[in-house]
C-alpha cells in the first residue's frame, strides 16, 4: 500500500514538504518509515492507529461526555454505512469555518453533519 501511494504526486509533494523540516533530504528508508509511523503505529491515547482513524472511524467522546465520531473521512466508507442503515446525514454544516456561499463554491471545502451507529451507540458527527 505505500509503494503504491509513494507514487502518486500528491504524496511526492508531501514528501517534498515534509523534507523542509529535516536537517538532510529524505531517504527512501527515512521516508518509509516515517509513512509507516504516521499511518500505522497507535498514537499515545488512542485505541486506533491514523489510517483506521481516517479510514474506518471510531468512537469518541467530546468534553462534555457525548458519543462523537472521531476520523470517518472515507467517503466510501460512509456510503457503505449509509447503505447499511447505520449512518444517517443530517446535512452541511459551514458556520465557524466560511461563509456558506464561499463553502459552496470551494471545491476544497466539505463539511457535514451525520449520526452513526457504531457498537450499540449513536454518535455524532458534526463539523
């Protein structure tokens, strides 16, 4: 799965970017590893590591105690839930952020509110 996203431009331009932090150019191993350490080893107070966050979602809870969804970024991954019957959207969500006009007309910005239910709870996703 890395060797197959190492080669596309955007995580060439990522990798790019992130040699401007290193006293010396990235090497093929360096850059590997730190892909593997980003990507695939648990964070400290997580139960999940960045790609299932990212990819799968998991849940979470806001400062007040409320079930949240955490990651679920996938967009695949919510339609495969939306067919299951477990997600549900509630619609976009653009206040805080930008102007809903200026939201709507960046091809770069989405936003959206959705409830999941994961293992018997029903979160919330609203960002």
């Amino acid at each position: 799965l890395l060797d197959a996203v190492d080669r596309t431009p955007v995580m060439r331009r990522a990798r790019a970017e992130a040699a401007k932090f290193e006293a010396a150019p990235l090497t093929d191993a360096a850059w590997r590893q730190h892909m593997w350490r980003i990507w695939f080893d648990r964070h400290p107070g997580s139960r999940k590591c960045g790609f299932e966050h990212v990819f799968i979602g998991e849940a979470s809870e806001d400062e007040r105690g409320r079930g949240i969804v955490g990651g679920l970024h996938n967009w695949f991954k919510f339609y495969l839930e939306e067919q299951r019957g477990s997600a549900h959207y509630l619609g976009p969500r653009y206040t805080g952020r930008t102007t809903v006009q200026d939201a709507t007309l960046n091809p770069y910005f989405v936003s959206g509110r959705f409830t999941w239910d994961l293992e018997g709870k029903r979160l919330v996703k609203d960002v």
